[in-house]
C-alpha cells in the first residue's frame, strides 16, 4: 500500500493542524511535524485525532543555530474516524 501523506493547512501560534485525513483500520499511522524557532526548536507536546492514541517515536534536533527539530508520531487503532489531525 503507497503511503498517503497530508499537508499542514492551519497554524496558529504553536498548534498545527492537518486536512482531513481517514486511516485504514489496523495501519499504523505516522505524523511528522518540523519545528523552528531561533531561540531552540519546541517539540510539540502532543498529537490528537482520528480517534486514536499517538505516541511519540522520535524527536531529533538538527541545525542548531536555525533551530530546527522533527518529532515523529505514530498512532494504530481497529476503527479510526476521519477528520485532521493536531500537533500542540
């Protein structure tokens, strides 16, 4: 199965939200956010959507002096609903 990606369409101050998006039952689902800020890049704290428990994988930090980080999410459940998904 080709993985299906979905852009990020809201921002507002630390909160992002995707377009809606509608997980296959049983699939493991992975949400990546890209964080930067100049003063140190803030993970987001928590991942929320589609009826589902997100946990998080990974967050690295890489080019420290543009403040860059990416944190990885994954979340897999028998009957997920559709709808976005928000990183705060």
């Amino acid at each position: 199965m080709p993985l299906a990606r979905s852009m990020i369409v809201s921002t507002v101050s630390t909160t992002a939200i995707t377009s809606s998006v509608t997980p296959g039952a049983n699939r493991v689902v992975y949400a990546a956010f890209l964080s930067a800020l100049a003063s140190g890049p803030v993970a987001p704290s928590g991942v929320a959507g589609n009826g589902l428990t997100w946990v998080q994988e990974e967050t690295v930090t890489f080019h420290t002096t543009a403040g860059r980080r990416l944190t990885v999410f994954r979340a897999l459940g028998g009957s997920p609903s559709a709808g976005a998904i928000t990183a705060a």
